[in-house]
C-alpha cells in the first residue's frame, strides 16, 4: 500500500511548497481539507494562501525561518476559511523545511484537528486572543528593551517580562569570555547560586554551552529530558526545581555572543508558537545588550576623555581661591571643545586658561587637547599673554589647514574643515592681585567686587585661535582687590536655555550678587552658576544632568581670599582703555561706569557722570592722537562716598575753556564739568596729563552740585 493511501485513510494530507517557483502542489486529502474537490492539484501560492486566515499565512514565514535556524520541524495551526470568510476548520502542519540554491522548500503533511482550549498553570489558548495578546507583548517587550541604557537596565527589563500565557520564573543570561561562559546576570535565583556556573568552560556538557558552541537552540519540556541529554551537569539544575528550561543563542550580526536561558516551574511543551515568542524575545535581547554594551564603552570612554583632559586643579595659592567645573552636552560621548586649565609660572605666578574649541564632537576634544598641551609649553617657556595666544593660534592654523582641501584657511568643518577657538589667558600675580589678561574672540570676566557690586570687565582682545596665523592679541591689566571674584567662563553658561549673550549675562549676574563669600565657599558659586542652566549638579563635573544641555560649559572661579575690607567701605574701582581705532568703547566706558554706580543714591548724579565721561573720552580721541585710560574709583560709606574719575591721555596740551555759540558742536567739556561736578581739575603728568572729576553723594539735597540746572 502506498504511503499516501495509509495518510488518506487517517484523514492526513501531503502538500509541497516550492518557494522559488510560487506554487504549492496538493494530494487529494490535502485538497479536501482546504475546501477543494478531492484529487491532487498544482496551485499557485497566492490560490492558497486565500483558503487560509490572514493572521495564520503570515506567521508562516516566521515559522520556517526559525525551523530553519534551529534545525526542527515547522509546525503550526492554520485557520481553513470559505468563500465568505468563514472559518471553516483548523489543519495542524508539520512541514520540514529544505533550504537550496534558489529559496527553499516545504514537504509536509495537513491534518484537522480542534481548537484548542486554555490549558492549565494559567496558560492561554495557542489561536485567537493568544495571538493579539503575543503581539502585543512583543511590542511592550521590544520598546522597554530599546531604552534600556545599561547591562543592568536590560536584565531588569528582560525580569520583569510577561510572556502571554507561559512566563518563566527563572532567568540567566550567559556571556562568552575566551574560552569561557560567564554570568551577565540572573533573576529568579539567590545571590550565589550562579557560582557553578560562572567560569565554565564551552567545552562543558551543558546546554547554554552547547548553544554558543553551536548557536542553535535547545528545549527540554520534561526533567527527564534535561537529565537524558546532559547527565553531568543535571545535578546542577536539579536543585532549582525547574520543570522546563529553554536555552536560545543571543545573536548579534551573525555572531553569538552568548545564550539565554528561560526556565520554568511547570510543563512547557514548547509549540512552535512558544518557541517563535522565545526566540523573538532573544533576539531584541541581544539587540538590547549589544548596544547597551556599546553604551557602557562610550560612558567608559567619555570618561577617561575627561579624566585625561580635564586637569585637577593644581595645588592651594597662598591668599587666592579657586573653583572650576565643566559640563559636557548632552548627546554622544559627552565630549567637546570646552575647557580650562591652570598652569604654575616660575616666580610664584599662575596662569588661568579657558577656551572653547568650535564643535562639540571627538575631533573637537583631541583639538582641545592638542592646544591645551600647546599653551601650557608657551607658558612654560616663560611667554608673556599676548605672546602665549599668538603662537597657539599659529599652531592651530598648523594642525588644522590640511584638512581642508586647498590647504587654506577656510573650510566645512562638516568635512573635517579646520576649527577655531575661542580663548581667554590669565596671568595672576596672587601676592599683588595684578591680573593680565589675553583675549582671543571669548566672553569678557565678570568682576564681582567685595561689597557685591558686579561688573562685567571689557577687555581688549583679538581673533579667534585659528583664523589668522599672525594675530595680536593686546593684554589688558586689571587689579584684583582683597574680597574680589573673578569669573571666567565659555559662552555655554551664558545662552544654554533659550538665553542669548544679554540675557544670558543679567542671570549670571545676579547669581554672583547674591553669593557670599564670608559664609559661603567658591565651589557653592560655582555649583549656583551650573544649576542655574541645568538644575541640581554635584562638585563632580562629569556627573548626569538634565537632558536640555545645548551647549558644554567650563566656568572658572578666583577671589583674592585676604582679609577684605568691610562691606560697607570697600572701595570700588575699574579701569578701561579706549583706543582710537574703537571710538565704540566709549558706550562701553558709560555702561561701566552705570555698573559701579549700581546703587549709588541720587540717579541724577550718575547721569551726570555718565555724560562727563563720555564728553572727556571723546575729547581724547578727537584732539589727540593717543588712546584714553579711564579710571574710576568710588570709596567712602553708602550715603557719604565719594566718586573720583580720571581720564588720562598721552597730549602734553591742556584743555581750555572756550564759549560756544549756540550752534557750536564743540567747547562744552569744561563747561559741563564746572556745572555739574562738585571738584575738577587738570594735572599735568611726566608723558601727558589727566583730567578728573568728583562727585560726593551726600554733596546736595538734589543730588547735583548746588545751584546746578537739572538736565534735560
């Protein structure tokens, strides 16, 4: 008797499906359960996939390719459907698929049978709500592991999944290391159960062993099954009171980098369905862990990037405090082109760098690193500010021109295009507080004065590092008072958060009014200055912050930590310079001037120094050929100070009253000074002369000197 004739009188069919040709060849009983006429028939594959539910013909695909990998029978339920849509019976398939040159090939037999009903140990039915629900965990499983961040976030998430209708209560992940299977990590098990497990070699008689070795699955239903096919090691699982376990490769790019075991209290058979749910979920768990694998490095390699990069702060200064932080922005390795350094000069001087390479990426940290290593050898071959920025900037046009095309100067930086940088060089003297400053294209210091007052120090400067090979960079020379606090910063602190230079500058301001210094360190300063952009931060730089970071910061803190003088009476100074080439610096001489007269108590006389200034600068530059040198000093108690202004110049020729007419453009310095001024005067110097002024603000009732007009 034929072997198709012993299959009919079973009520079991044959049928072939040839993938590379489309079509699907069916005996007679094989017709019959798809609702044909009983006789054998060659059909294309589109005619049988309409007798069949689309849910079911499209997990068919699914179903070969996982009989394909791990070598077994396909088998599935199909729901036979009428012309009208109706199901009419459920065929159980059992198919070995056969792999060739073109596609492969099905050869299988179809059987009726019933719909299955729930099972026991809560297990749900294999068809229908079986499926939606299996979907539908697939995709909560898929979403929870794609953001998982870490190895431990990712076995966490793989615990805590609840897998419709058959959820294991015990669960390892297994790794490889040389020759050895190692513990990712386990749930379901006391600390130290992994012990005998850990360290085991591949060569072992021991499922997840053998997966890796060979990267094909393997299931035990029974305790029998285990302990027939792995006595040695059935021992070892005994223990656990395990009654099924599944054991699947984690895959990653054609490779198997370890193994998953799933294993549970109750009998599992292990239907194709089950098994398509188990080997989905290996899969986006090794998706899972490779990249948060691939994480990991990137947080172990940002961090030694900063650790190698950042600098600690060198040793305490006598009579000088100091605090620094950066913040690194928020995607990628965390890396970028800010930072700050401090650097020993011979002669007990110390020298404060902060800088800004262009570009928050890894090119731009090696740059960084680059050219911090570069100022540091100008700084230690004894180079003088303006000297120190000049040859960085040379050096940076050096390392950074060949990549561009033409060897120029321009560039995409998308391209790999040369960069500049951004620079601002301190030299401190910390036994006379002398400060001199170099400016390469950076945000100016603040100043925050010993009675609070806060100025934001305008300095000469130059280019940015990098644009031009050959740039001066002038040095500006300031004094920092005993109590005084200087900040530096790069312009991240300023516009992170929607805020741009201006806006940016009123916030950071008002943080350093309110900070104070005889309760409060400079590392709180500096943690108020970081938590203002990006909420609570730690004194460790490197440290999580919040997600809205647009731009890295570095922000550098000194104060002259002598015994300052009280609140009260500490005197306030600044000085600024006005060369004849930036005629616009004189708006900047007035803003100045407003800062330090922030609380001064009748506007009317800050007005009225505000246009003295202004008219004296402006004589300078219009009837000499030399540059202006303001200084303006205000001392005394609030209520009784006093301000004293003088602006010098390099013209051995005194200024003279003269009248102007009423259409006259000029001649009214003096004029104004004797109106509005309670003491002016000129004095001839060795090179030069300086005229001064003073303003009393207890000196009238009005505020103006008596007698004196108010302004219109």
């Amino acid at each position: 008797m034929r072997t198709e004739d012993v299959l009919a009188a079973v009520l079991t069919g044959l049928w072939r499906w040839d993938n590379a040709t489309g079509t699907v060849t069916l005996d007679a009983e094989a017709a019959r359960l798809l609702g044909l006429p009983a006789q054998p028939v060659e059909l294309t594959e589109g005619a049988v996939r309409s007798r069949f539910h689309p849910v079911d013909w499209n997990e068919i695909d699914g179903l070969v390719n996982l009989a394909l990998t791990e070598g077994t029978l396909a088998e599935s339920r199909l729901r036979v459907m009428d012309e009208g849509g109706r199901v009419v019976r459920t065929v159980r398939t059992r198919c070995k698929p056969l792999l060739d040159a073109d596609g492969f090939r099905l050869v299988g037999t179809l059987q009726e049978t019933a719909e299955p009903q729930p099972g026991t140990a809560g297990r749900a039915p294999v068809m229908g709500d079986w499926r939606r629900s299996r979907e539908a965990f697939l995709l909560d499983a898929g979403r929870a592991l794609a953001e998982a961040r870490s190895t431990a976030e990712v076995l966490r998430v793989a615990a805590s999944l609840s897998m419709p209708g058959f959820s294991p209560d015990g669960l390892a992940v297994f790794g490889v290391s040389g020759d050895r299977l190692t513990i990712i990590g386990h749930h379901g098990h006391n600390a130290g159960d992994e012990g005998p497990f850990a360290e085991m070699p591949l060569d072992t008689d021991y499922p997840a062993a053998e997966v890796v070795r060979t990267g094909r699955a393997i299931y035990l239903p029974t305790p029998d099954d285990y302990r027939e096919r792995y006595p040695a090691t059935w021992p070892l699982a005994q223990r656990f009171g395990r009654e099924s376990w599944a054991f699947l490769p984690l895959i990653v790019a054609g490779r198997t980098m370890g193994a998953w075991m799933a294993a549970f209290t109750y009998r599992v058979s292990f239907t194709p369905d089950e098994r398509s749910v188990l080997t989905t979920v290996a899969r986006m768990l090794a998706q899972a862990l490779a990249r948060a694998g691939v994480a990991e490095s990137e947080r172990e390699l940002s961090l030694g990037l900063q650790r190698a990069m950042m600098p600690v702060l060198g040793p305490a200064i006598p009579g000088v405090e100091v605090a620094a932080r950066y913040v690194p922005t928020g995607g990628g390795l965390q890396v970028g082109g800010d930072w700050y350094d401090m650097i020993q000069l011979p002669g007990g001087r110390v020298a404060f760098v902060i800088g800004d390479v262009q570009g928050h990426d890894v090119r731009a940290a090696g740059l960084m690193g680059q050219l911090r290593i570069a100022l540091r050898a100008y700084a230690a071959e004894g180079h003088r500010p303006d000297a120190v920025l000049s040859r960085a900037s040379r050096f940076l046009c050096g390392i950074t021109e060949g990549a561009n095309g033409d060897g120029g100067p321009g560039g995409d930086r998308e391209d790999g295009g040369p960069r500049f940088a951004t620079c601002l060089y301190l030299e401190v003297d910390p036994a006379t507080g002398t400060v001199d400053i170099a400016r390469a294209g950076h945000p100016d210091p603040a100043l925050r004065m010993a009675d609070g007052t806060v100025l934001l120090r305008h300095t000469d400067g130059g280019l940015p590092l990098g644009i031009v090979p050959d740039t001066d960079y002038p040095t500006t020379r300031l004094v920092l008072e005993a109590g005084e606090t200087l900040m530096i910063c790069t312009d991240g602190l300023l516009e992170t958060g929607g805020h741009d230079m201006d806006t940016g500058w009123l916030r950071v301001r008002k943080l350093l009014e309110e900070y104070e210094p005889a309760s409060e360190s400079l590392d709180i300063l500096a943690d108020a200055l970081v938590h203002a952009v990006h909420g609570p931060a730690s004194h460790h730089t490197t440290g999580p912050f919040a997600d809205r970071r647009e731009d890295d910061i570095a922000v550098l803190l000194l104060s002259r930590t002598a015994a300052p003088a009280s609140r009260v009476s500490a005197p306030r100074r600044t000085v600024l310079s006005v060369a004849q080439a930036e005629p616009e610096r004189i708006a900047a001489a007035r803003h100045q001037l407003r800062e330090l007269l922030h609380d001064w108590a009748d506007e009317d006389q800050v007005d009225a120094a505000v246009l003295m200034v202004s008219e004296m600068v402006t004589n300078v530059l219009v009837h000499t050929d030399g540059d202006a040198l303001l200084v303006a000093e205000a001392t005394g108690l609030h209520g009784e100070r006093r301000l004293r202004v003088e602006v010098a110049d390099g013209s051995d020729e005194l200024p003279h009253r003269r009248r102007p007419g009423e259409m006259a453009s000029s001649g009214r310095g003096l004029v104004l000074m004797e109106m509005l001024a309670h003491a002016w005067g000129v004095d001839p110097r060795g090179e030069g002369k300086s005229i001064w002024f003073e303003l009393y603000e207890s000196g009238a009732a009005g505020g103006l000197p008596a007698g004196v007009p108010d302004l219109p």
